[in-house]
C-alpha cells in the first residue's frame, strides 16, 4: 500500500512562495506518473501540475511559468515549487500518485496579505 505525506503549505502573502514536498512509501516511485492538484471551496479538483514517469511535464494554464514540478527518486519526494502567489491560488493541495490512484491528505495553502 503507498501512503503520500505531504507538507509545506501555509499562508503566504501575495507575490511570495512556498514549495509543497510529498513524501511517498513502497517501492514503485520513480516508475509512476504523478501529479499536484487542488481544490478551492466550492470548487471542483483541477490538476495543477504533471509529470508522467519519463519526466515531461505539464502545466495548467493559471500556474504555467510560475509553478514548477519535479521529483527526487532517491528521496520517495515530489515537489510542488509555487512562486509569484496570488489569492487566487488559495486551496487545499493535493499529491497524486499514477493517475489519481493514490493520494495524500491535503494541504492547505492560503495567498492573503
């Protein structure tokens, strides 16, 4: 069974950064897809950031040029590298494990002055 952590999230004013980390168990990490989404109140669950198994990328157009997403296989780790925030981007964040079949808790990320 994979479990996903993930951490880094908080409130952060409009124009900072933050970068988002989920840490993954079992064995299958560097061989899977995997993906960042969110999810704002009232809101349905977009895709944010993808990265398939052989590393390209893709990114939604609210967040392309501003967000990046890569992953360090030795560490079981993706990251979520968020810059230039705007209130906007206010959501709870999730990490996503080969197309949506794992999944991590959730964290909450707040842009507001």
């Amino acid at each position: 069974q994979v479990q996903l952590v993930e951490s880094g999230g908080g409130l952060v004013q409009p124009g900072g950064s933050l970068r988002l980390s989920c840490a993954a168990s079992g064995s299958i990490f560097s061989s899977i897809a995997m993906g960042w989404y969110r999810q704002a109140p009232g809101k349905q669950r977009e895709l944010v950031a993808f990265m398939t198994s052989g590393g390209s990328t893709n990114y939604a157009a609210s967040v392309k040029g501003r967000f990046t997403i890569s992953r360090d296989n030795a560490k079981n780790t993706m990251y979520l590298q968020m810059n230039s925030l705007k209130p906007e981007d206010t959501a709870v964040y999730y990490c996503s494990l080969n197309y949506g079949q794992y999944w991590g808790q959730g964290t909450q990320v707040t842009v507001s002055l």
